[in-house]
C-alpha cells in the first residue's frame, strides 16, 4: 500500500510588497491556517524597473515574524553568492529568535539577480558553493567553535552558547532547486527542497527522483515528511478569468527567465508544450521586448504549468495535481492586482481549497 502524506500549504510573497501589506498576508495567512508557513523571496534593486521598490528581506522577514505566532516564517529564497555564510547566518538567527524557533532559511542560485551583478556563475560553482554555505551556516547555529577551509569560502568563530540562551543551535536550511544537481544536493544535505516557478507535475516528479538519487548516493535516508516545495503562481476568484488574467504576465515573466538563464531547461519541457511554443518569447527576448509579453500567455500555457489561478474549484483541481504528483508545501505566490485581491485569494485557498486537499505521495518513498 502507498504511503501518504497530508500536505501543507504556504503563501510567499517578494520583499518588493509595502511592509504593510506584508504584515496584512501574513495575519491572514496564519487565520487561514497556512501551515507551511509565511516566507519571503528576496527582490533586487532591478525591480525598480517595473516600478517596484526592493526592500531588504530580512527587514521583510522580521515583520513576519512579529506578525505571526504559530505558523513557520521562511526565507525561499536569497543567494549565498550576495552575503557570506556567516552574515547569512547572523541574520538568520536573528529571525529565528524573533519568531521564537519558526524560521526556515533558505538558499539559492537566483540566477536573475546574479545576473545583474555580473557574476560569472561558471566560475562559481553552485553545488560546491552551496555545500559549503550550509556547512558554514550550521557550525555558526550550533554555537560550537569552529574553523572552516573550503574552496570558497573560509571562516573560523570562537564558541557561543546558544543553547544555553535559549537559542536554537539547528536552523533548517532548505535549498532552492532548479536543476539536477541542485535538486541531488537537496537530497544529500538539504533540510527540504524548494522548486522554482512554472512547477508542473511532471517536474515534481522529475526533481524528487533527482532528490532521492542525491540521498541514496550519500547514503541517507529521507524522512516521510520530508519537504519538496514548490513556488506556484496563484490568484483565487469567484470571477475565474480575472484570476487568471492576474497570473498571465507574471507567467511570461517567469517563462522569459527560464529561457534567458536557464540551459537545457526541463520546467519548459516538463509542460509537455512543443518547443515551438516558447518561440514567440525567444523572438522578444532578441527584439528586446520581453517585459512585453503578457499577451503571448495562453490559457493553456498556464493550466499546463500548474499555474493555480481561477475559481475555488478550478484551484483545487490544479492544486490538488502538484499534491499527486508529491509536492508536499505548496507556496502559493499570490499576484492580485490590489491587496484586497491578495488576502481574498488567501482566504479563499484557506477556506475552500485547503480543507479540501487529499494526501499524496510520500516523496521520499
């Protein structure tokens, strides 16, 4: 008999939001009963170019935490190519000591923000370096001296006690990841896997069998409830083509970065569309139009995507695919038009989706 699991949704926004709207998500988020948690994507200053002002997202991060009292406050995701383990580390524990042990950290390439610092992400390898983050990061949580020599990243710290402070001295760190190394790694080390926009079930599927092979290589086992999340455009609406025309342009802004930072791309392909769709996209990409692509969304593109926008059921139904197929948190990236959309999109998956959501997979089985 198959081993199943009950899944726990999650809402996330990006630190370009007001930090009150911020504070409004997450008191709702926690009324309707979010219980992967309330997390932050970390925006760049690039964002300004849409008219959008990037806020810090630890500064984000810490009005979750005050906002909040039961659910888990997470980071999904910053770079650990933007700070050093130990600075990411530092701010990390001091989130989780505001949310009094609810945080989860999280790390990632973000390609698109490394992009506009002009790294050369060949050189900078990005298992390697976020193998050696998440070693760094757990030595300084635990409060132990210690001295590390990576490839990377060096540091040595003196003794701490955490514990003895009423500190946690074990953070979990979950790791962002897009590709088949990244998504191995999870497995191996990672505290939980967290897969990018545009996640489709046969992605899902695709991402957990590279995780499993990344922990039968290290020789771990994966606990039952161990976390494969997803990052899933989402608006929810008595009026389903408004919510669907909410998530059109955010569509094509995610389908325009996989194309332009993305090799051999997989979430594309895991749509099950011809290549021949995203033709239009590249075409702006080499015009130069490509934060104009919104008309070139389909509904199909979107269904096909596990995009969950439309009606309560219409939701379910889309939600409850990715759940089938073993993702386990959901993070629902809420993209109304106005904040009241926003909160009544987490209302209503709160209200009528989540009560409603059977068991999947256990994806570590």
């Amino acid at each position: 008999m198959t081993k199943t699991i009950q899944p726990k949704m999650g809402v996330i926004f990006k630190s370009y939001e007001p930090l009150s709207a911020i504070r409004a998500y997450a008191e709702q988020s926690e009324a309707s009963n979010m219980s992967g948690g309330f997390w932050i994507a970390e925006a760049y200053h690039w964002f300004r170019q849409y008219g959008l002002e990037a806020r810090g997202c630890f500064t984000t991060l810490a009005v979750v935490a005050q906002a909040t009292k039961t659910i888990p406050v997470g980071l999904g995701i910053t770079s650990p190519y933007m700070r050093h383990p130990t600075i990411q580390a530092s701010e990390a524990a001091g989130i989780d000591e505001l949310a009094n042990g609810r945080f989860v950290m999280g790390i990632g390439v973000g390609k698109v923000g490394i992009e506009y610092l002009e790294y050369d992400i060949e050189k900078l390898r990005p298992v390697q370096v976020h193998q050696e983050s998440m070693d760094i990061m757990r030595k300084v949580f635990s409060g132990q001296k210690f001295a590390y020599a990576g490839k990377y990243y060096k540091s040595s710290m003196p003794a701490f006690d955490r514990a003895g402070r009423g500190l946690r001295t074990s953070i979990p760190i979950y790791v962002g990841a897009t590709g088949p190394f990244m998504q191995k790694l999870s497995g191996k080390d990672a505290d939980g896997m967290l897969l990018a926009g545009l996640t489709s079930p046969a992605f899902v599927k695709y991402a957990i069998d590279n995780m499993k092979a990344g922990a039968a290589a290290a020789g771990r086992t994966l606990a039952d409830d161990y976390p494969v999340g997803g990052v899933i455009l989402c608006a929810c609406s008595r009026d389903g083509d408004k919510a669907r025309n909410a998530t059109r342009s955010y569509t094509g802004t995610y389908i325009v970065n996989k194309i332009r930072n993305i090799k051999n791309d997989v979430i594309l392909a895991g749509s099950g569309l011809p290549d021949s769709a995203w033709a239009p996209f590249r075409k702006a990409i080499a015009d130069g139009t490509q934060d104009n692509v919104t008309h070139l969304v389909t509904d199909e593109m979107m269904r096909r995507f596990t995009v969950i926008s439309g009606t309560p059921e219409e939701c379910l139904e889309i939600t409850q695919e990715l759940v089938d197929a073993g993702l386990n948190l959901p993070l629902l990236e809420v993209v109304g038009k106005t904040v009241e959309d926003n909160l009544e999109t987490i209302r209503l998956m709160g209200a009528e989706v989540l009560p409603k959501l059977k068991p999947g997979p256990i994806a570590a089985a």
